[in-house]
C-alpha cells in the first residue's frame, strides 16, 4: 500500500502542482482581461496585440494538456480565445478555443478518465460559447451608439424647406419687401428676449443701440417696453452719454450711488472678429435701483452683451445668407434658361430679359464689342429704345469708352453725363437718361460685349443691383462667346473675303428661299446683276491690286445701298447680284438707277491716283418678267446683256415683251 502510495506520489505532485499554474494564468488572465476591457493597457501592448493573442492561446492550450483539462486550464483558454475573438473576430477565436478544448479532453481521454474528459468538453462548449455572445452584445451596443444622435448632428442634420426663388426677387422692390419681412421677425425676437431679462433682474427697461458708422451715433433698435414705438425709460439728457462712452471706450459704465446702481451700460461686440467689431451698446436702467450689486453687474453684463452679440450675428448672418440664396438661385435660373438659346438673337433677348428681372431697371440692351476693330453692334435692345440691332457702338461713346476700359459703370442720374458724351452713337437726338448701368462681358482678359441697363428715374438702380447684372454677365459670358464665334464661322462660310458681300453659295441659298417664299405669298421678286465696265483695262492699267480695291469700293456702295432684307453677293469675277424679296421692277430700276449713279460720281482712290469707274446694271423680276423661278436668273443676265450692248453705264430691264428664250448662255440667245 505504501509502496503504491509513494509511486503515485510524484504523478499527484505535478497534477496539483498544474492546477496551482493554471489557477496563477487564469487570474493573471482576468487581470489582463480587466486592464483591456477598461483601455489600461500601454500602447506597446495595445500595437502587439495581435501577437500576444496568439501567444496567448498556444500557451494556455499547452497549459491544458500538461494539466490534462483543469477548470482553471480550461478557463484560461477561453479568456485566450475571447481576446482572439476581440482581435480576430468570433469564428477565429471560437476555432481557437474549440482546438485547445478538444486537446485538453484528449489528453484527459488519454490518461483513462472518460467522466473528466465528458467534463471537460462541456466546459469547453460552455466557455466556448462566450465569444460569440460577447461579441453580439458589443454589436447591439454599438447599434445603439449609432442610433444616438447629438443635439449637434441633429441641428445639422434638420432639414430646411427648399423654397425655390424666382429671378424677379433680385428687383430691388422685391428684395426689399422680403427682407423688411425678415426683419420685423428678428426685431421680434430681440424685443422678446429684452423683456425676458428685464423681468429677470426686475429693471425697467432694457435696450440694444445699434451704432451707427453713417451718423457716429446710437440709435435705439431693440427695447423690452411693450406696445412702444421707442423707449419710454431711458433718460437721454442724464445717461446718453454714459451709453456713447461705453461705445467708444468699449467698457462697462455705471450711473447711481455706491450702494444702488440705476444705469448699466455694456458694449456689445463682435465675437468672430479680431477687431471685435462694435455692433452697439446694451443698457439696462432703473430709477428704483437694479437688484444685483455693482460688482454683480459688472461681472454679469459683458456676457449678457455677448449673448446679445451673438443674436446679432445670426441674425445679420442669415440675412446675408438670404440674398446670397435667392442671388444664386436667381443665376442659376438664368443659366438654365440661357443655355437652351442657340441663335444670337434669341440669347440677345434672354440677357435682357434677364438683366431687367435682377434689377429694377425699364429697359436694357446687349452690345457686341469687337476690340480689334474698336468698336460694337448692338445685338438686342428693348423695343422702347428704339435701338435697331446691327447699330454701330464708336469707340468715343460712353458705352464704348466702358468697353475700352472694361470697367463697369454706374450713373445714379446719367442726363448730364450723356448730354455732354453721346451713351450709345452721336447720331441720335439726345434722349435723357436717368440711371445707367453699363456692365462689360469680359472673357479671358477681353471684352466681348457689354450688358446695359436704363432705369426709369434716377437713383432706381442700386450698387446691389449692379452687382447683380455683373454676376449675369459671368454667367452668360460661355453662352454669348460660343454664339458668337459660330455666328462667326458661319458669317465667314457665307462672306466673301474681299468685298465684305455674301457669296455665290449663300446668294443661291438665299435665291432658292426668296423664289419659294414668293411662290407662297405672292407678290414680285427682283433680281439685279451688276457687272463693273471695263475691268479687264483697269487691271491691265493699274494692276490687280487697283483691281480689288475697286471690287471693295464696289461692294461697300452696294452693301450701305440696300435694305437689310436685301441680299447683296459677289457673283463672281467683277459681277454682284442684288436679290430684292418683295420688289417690283419698277422699285428695282429705282435702286439700280440710284446704285449706278453713286458707283460714277465716286471715285476709286488708289495709290493717290482717283479711278474712275462705271457699272452696268441688268434687272428682271418674277414673276413679272418670267413664270418660272428658275428662269429668274438667266433673263437678268440676258437684260445685262443688253445693257453691255447699248453703251454700259446704263440699267436695262427685261419686260415680258421682251420674249424670253428657254435656255441662255453668258447672257447670249441661242
């Protein structure tokens, strides 16, 4: 018996001397455990972490198997795995776990105990269990963290109604309105919050001076006293000045005895400036005495005017945020509105329209500025200027010297300015202006154009409104230059590059237009061919050169000659050809005859030497002349014919009478 008692003896020694380890590593294990839990840990430990938890459950699964599965062992291990679920996440930790726990319930197998080895795995699903359920348990806390919102996210996060603006509450009136609107609610609550702290402290009346910068002064903005239409209490002979030395000063002042206090003046300042910018002076006054001591009210008045300061600021804050609001919605609609325009014309009258709804102007105009040429054409004017688009803008205008100097202009009255400097072109009959805003579209460091517009009385247009048109004119810059520079393009495909008059591409689209347009309206069109007399000498006298400065003299005498619907080209060669929608040949011959006599008594200027030259002129009509539109052409050119043949310098019409041949070539019967 002792012999068995005493070979046991070392196998119990090892067995107890396991658990006491075991029972060491779990408590060091909780300790560990706590110090997390609570962030105690040094940041050494909290960057390896990862490591020691892994460190952590290898040794405490060896500790299980040299202890063959003890409840301490046991319970370490899952304290292991429980800071490898928290490292790792759950499955890893559980797998952790669920290893060193079956290991442990091997080895207790092994060593022929089957009621300890069932023991040891029910212990080891029980603490194997507590990872997953610890980290549901931090998950629903987390939830309810995310779901707790501060009083801060949920101001930031209170939805304001968008209230879309229209672009006319940029007119000065509108704009007005609203903000008086504003304002009688922001006095409102001034007055609201002066009454409360006038009850409090039981005075008998409080109120806020706005300083004025204008007047270098005080004026009374806010009281407490109900139903007044300005403070009833106030004694300005005896305390006016106590509250204007508060102001300058920028102190607390005080007015009674020692013992009772019936003034109290404080300075009311900007918080959000360095400066602290003066927005005016608080007084409290009772001719009873004020409740609170001196040294009370000393303490407690500067931040009772910096509460008030911030009411201040707010308030001035949200009025400018209102007019920045209602001034970028108000662009942003006439963005969307400019961009749906292609055509010059149509994007003229949108400016306008525009300019006119952002200001409280009568009338407006868009001018085109051609810097290389020094001057500009009016693109769009409203109808009461009387202002033809196509009008030519001089460099020594006002509107143009605005667009030399690319500065904007305001004339709060323009009559006297504009009667000594003519606003738009010296042509005109004086026409007083009371206000004027002139606005250069610059792009790129270059004008292109200018927005103007006219108020009907002087002074109707303000700084603020002019600001508005410049903000128009950047937004509206993309959309007239791309226009323009189409409108360029396309003036330049139809253009013929010597004379300044259309082409033979463009003349025949215009004369297949105007032949429909008669075929649908009825009436008459005329066509004239114009053709120079004896160009072939003038090029071999003088050169080519003097050739095309003829061309040139040509073609501005036809193009200043005819009306804006007519369509003067360069047939070819040394022959123009004039379309006339709507003409007789009698209204046809009148022009031609008018046209021929200008082109004789004007002499070409060349090189210093005076060239005299004549034209010949062949005019026919449809469907007067001819009753078919396709023979249009070639009964104009026989009737220049026959003016070459009877003595040039002369018109010739083809009449009806005249018998008109199916085909022709050059102008030559066949």
């Amino acid at each position: 018996m002792s012999t068995q008692t005493s070979a046991h003896a070392p196998a119990l020694a090892t067995h107890s001397w396991s658990i006491v380890l075991s029972t060491i590593a779990l408590v060091f294990a909780v300790a560990i455990a706590t110090a997390a839990i609570n962030g105690w840990l040094p940041p050494v430990v909290r960057r390896t972490r990862r490591a020691l938890a892994a460190g952590a459950v290898v040794l405490a699964t060896i500790l299980v198997v040299v202890s063959s599965g003890s409840g301490p062992s046991l319970v370490t291990v899952g304290l292991a795995a429980w800071a490898m679920a928290e490292t790792f996440g759950v499955g890893l930790g559980s797998a952790a776990f669920a290893v060193a726990a079956l290991s442990a319930a091997f080895a207790t197998l092994a060593k022929g105990s089957p009621t300890l080895a069932a023991g040891s795995a029910l212990l080891a699903a029980a603490v194997g269990a507590l990872p997953y359920f610890h980290a549901r348990r931090i998950a629903k806390v987390q939830a309810r963290r995310d779901r707790r919102v501060t009083r801060l996210e949920a101001q930031i996060a209170r939805p304001t109604p968008a209230r879309p603006m229209p672009t006319e509450a940029l007119k000065r009136e509108v704009l007005l309105s609203v903000e008086r609107t504003e304002a009688t609610k922001d006095l409102a609550i001034l007055d609201a919050f002066l009454r409360d702290v006038r009850d409090l402290i039981q005075a008998d009346e409080v109120i806020f001076w706005r300083w004025s910068e204008d007047r270098d002064t005080l004026l009374p903005h806010a009281w407490s006293t109900e139903e007044s239409d300005r403070p009833q209490y106030f004694r300005v002979k005896d305390w006016g000045a106590l509250a204007r030395w508060s102001a300058q000063e920028r102190i607390v002042t005080l007015d009674g005895t020692e013992t009772t206090t019936m003034l109290a003046a404080a300075p009311v300042l900007g918080a959000d400036n360095e400066d602290h910018v003066l927005h005016g002076v608080v007084t409290i006054s009772c001719n009873s005495g004020l409740a609170l001591e001196r040294e009370a009210v000393k303490a407690w008045l500067p931040r009772f005017a910096s509460q008030l300061a911030g009411y201040i600021e707010l308030f001035d804050m949200r009025t400018q945020y209102g007019r920045s609001s209602r001034r970028n919605q108000a662009l942003i609609e006439a963005m969307q509105r400019l961009q749906v325009h292609k055509s010059a014309e149509a994007l003229g009258s949108a400016v306008c329209e525009a300019a006119l709804e952002v200001t409280s102007g009568r009338s407006a105009l868009l001018i085109r500025w051609l810097p290389q040429d020094a001057y500009g054409l009016i693109q769009y004017a409203s109808r009461e200027l009387a202002l033809e688009p196509g009008m030519i803008i001089g460099k020594d205008t006002l509107v143009g010297r605005t667009c030399r100097e690319g500065m904007p202009l305001l004339l709060h009255d323009a009559r006297a300015v504009t009667r000594s400097e003519p606003a738009y072109t010296s042509t005109l009959a004086y026409r007083p202006i009371p206000s004027l805003v002139v606005v250069p579209v610059v792009c790129e460091q270059r004008v292109i154009g200018a927005i103007v517009v006219e108020g009907a009385e002087p002074g109707s247009i303000g700084v603020e409104e002019a600001r508005n048109v410049g903000l128009l004119a950047g937004v509206a810059r993309a959309f007239l230059e791309k226009v323009w520079e189409i409108e360029e393009v396309t003036l330049r495909a139809r253009t013929d590059a010597l004379t300044g008059l259309a082409n033979r591409r463009h003349f025949d689209e215009q004369l297949r237009r105007v032949l429909a347009e008669t075929d649908r309206f009825g009436g008459t069109s005329s066509l004239v061919l114009v053709d120079i007399d004896d160009f072939k000498v003038i090029n071999d006298t003088y050169g080519h050169e003097a050739g095309d400065a003829v061309l040139r003299h040509l073609g501005k005498i036809l193009g200043d000659g005819v009306r804006a619907v007519d369509i003067c080209a360069r047939f070819g060669g040394e022959e123009m050809a004039i379309l006339l929608p709507q003409t007789a040949i009698a209204g046809a011959t009148e022009l031609a005859e008018r046209l021929r006599t200008a082109i004789a008594d004007r002499a070409v200027l060349f090189e210093g030497t005076p060239i005299r030259v004549t034209a010949s002129f062949g005019i026919a009509g449809y469907p007067e002349t001819v009753p078919h539109g396709d023979w249009l052409f070639p009964a104009t050119d026989k009737a220049l014919y026959l003016a070459k043949e009877t003595g040039k310098n002369c018109v010739k019409s083809l009449l009806t009478s005249d018998g008109i041949p199916t085909k022709y070539q050059g102008g030559r019967q066949q």
